[in-house]
C-alpha cells in the first residue's frame, strides 16, 4: 500500500523520487532526477548572473513540481486501487 501524500511531497520537493517511491515508471522518475539536479546548477547560475530572469525560473519549477505531485499523488492512488 502507498501513501499518496509521501509520493506527493517525494515528487514536490524534488522531481522524481515519487515514481521511485511508488515503483512506477522507474526511468522517468531516473530521467526527472538528473533533469533536476541540472535545472538546480542551471537555477544557481542564474540567480547571480541574470537575476531579473529568477522569479520566471522559480515559478516555472513550482509549477511543474506541484503537477509532478498531483501526479504522484495519482498514480500511488491507483496502485492502491489495484
């Protein structure tokens, strides 16, 4: 049984973990953690050397993560659900 709300918060704070959590789609969870770690490097850089374009960038990753754990939270429900 997965708790939909640890998947949830796996895939929020960080992309990708949730899908390891939940056992589902392996390689996208493999793909989104790489692509994670790069967009951090990527966030960290541009916070210092174009920081007018850093709030774009922080709303686009809040966005996208809060989908990622709408889906997390999704998919462990149906894995409950059999």
């Amino acid at each position: 049984m997965k708790n939909p709300w640890i998947a949830a918060v796996l895939n929020f704070l960080f992309a990708g973990p949730g899908y390891f959590y939940n056992g589902r789609r392996r390689g996208l969870g493999a793909a989104l953690t790489v692509a994670a770690i790069m967009l951090t490097y990527v966030e960290l850089n541009l916070q210092t050397q174009a920081p007018a374009l850093f709030p774009i960038m922080f709303a686009a990753v809040f966005i996208m993560n809060t989908f990622l754990a709408i889906d997390g939270y999704n998919e462990a429900k149906a894995i409950n659900a059999g």
